[in-house]
C-alpha cells in the first residue's frame, strides 16, 4: 500500500497515523469554537469528529490521503490533525491540508516544523515533483504561513467550496515545486536551526 502508516518526528513535533483507537485525544481541542471555521468539516463533536477520522482512512485505503495526529513534543500534549491528501502518484502532485491545531499552539513555531517534515518527506520519500495548498482567500494567518514556506499563489478559485455556516469560499491555490523546496532559504535556515534532521 503506497499510504501506508508512517511516523515524521523531530525534536518539536511527532506526526503519527491518526485512527479510530487515538482520535479521541484530539477531543478538547476539535471543541474549540470556530476552530475550522475557514474548513468544509465539521468536527466540534465526538461524532463528527469520528466521522470526520473515517472518511480520513477511507482516502487512506484508496490511497489519495495520509492523515496523522500532531503531537507538541515541547509540551507532551497532542494538538491537531493533518494530512497528505488529494494524492496524484501519476502526476506526482499532492496537497498538505485539512490542518488544524488548538489555538494554544498558534505562532508556537508547531505549524512550521511540522509543515518542514511533512515538505521533506512528500518530495524525498513519497517521490512527489510539487505540494499544493488550497487555503480560503480570508484565512490571512494560513496564507502567510505557507508564503514563508516558499509557496507561490498560483490563482484563484472564485466560490468554489462551500462552507459549515453556509458561506461559499474563494480558494487561493498555492504550489511548490521539488526544485523550489532543494533551494529554498526557509529549508537552508530550518537545517541551521536542526543540524540533525
């Protein structure tokens, strides 16, 4: 199986296979309001929170998706979820999205480490040639957050998603390329500040 269940750690977060035996640590924080208010999935409940798992692992299982549980090591507390998805293994194209982390851990530098393993690990192991963000134009933190990645805008999708409240969104799509991510500055100083990794 091309998704099957891996583990990307360094000295700040550990990334592990998301499932229905451990979702449930990700409770406290999937209850915080609003918390993907820019996202189509509902996950402020138990129940949609374990819907929300099972159609994760179902894309797993047809091998479009890696979803994993985001664990602070810092701290020793888990806090969030993301995933490869929307994978393309003919086009060697995929997308890191369906990210959310408790707003504890917003600016922590969390998002950022784990943006770099799952980067590193998409255009090394998994082979892929670019990475994809879809992010909705309004979502100003995210949009900066992949920018220093060294993403690039590469258009619009005018309403094209809509949203729990009801809103139809505009995506902004953003990409990376395997050569952009070798010679990027955010790769050469994450290498500086990790010499091990």
């Amino acid at each position: 199986m091309k998704t099957k269940a891996i583990t990307l750690e360094n000295d700040v977060v550990k990334l592990t296979p998301l499932s229905l035996e451990n979702f449930e640590y990700l409770c406290p924080i999937a209850e915080q309001p609003k918390l993907v208010q820019y996202s189509p999935s509902a996950i402020e409940t138990l129940v949609d929170l374990e819907n929300y798992v099972k159609i994760a692992l179902k894309q797993q299982e047809a091998e479009t998706s890696i979803p994993f549980i985001i664990y602070d090591k810092r701290i020793s507390s888990y806090a969030g979820s993301t995933r490869f998805m929307n994978i393309n293994w003919k086009n060697k194209i995929l997308e890191i999205g369906a990210t959310w982390i408790g707003r504890e851990f917003h600016g922590s530098g969390l998002n950022t480490q784990m943006k770099a393993l799952m980067l590193q690990y998409a255009f090394t192991e998994l082979q892929m040639e670019k990475v994809e963000f879809r992010i909705d134009e309004r979502n100003t933190a995210s949009r900066k957050a992949v920018e220093k990645l060294g993403c690039v805008l590469e258009g619009v999708l005018r309403k094209n998603v809509y949203l729990l409240d009801g809103f139809k969104r505009n995506t902004c799509c953003y990409g990376l390329l395997k050569e952009e991510w070798i010679d990027s500055n955010f790769k050469k100083s994450l290498k500086k500040e990790n010499p091990n990794n």
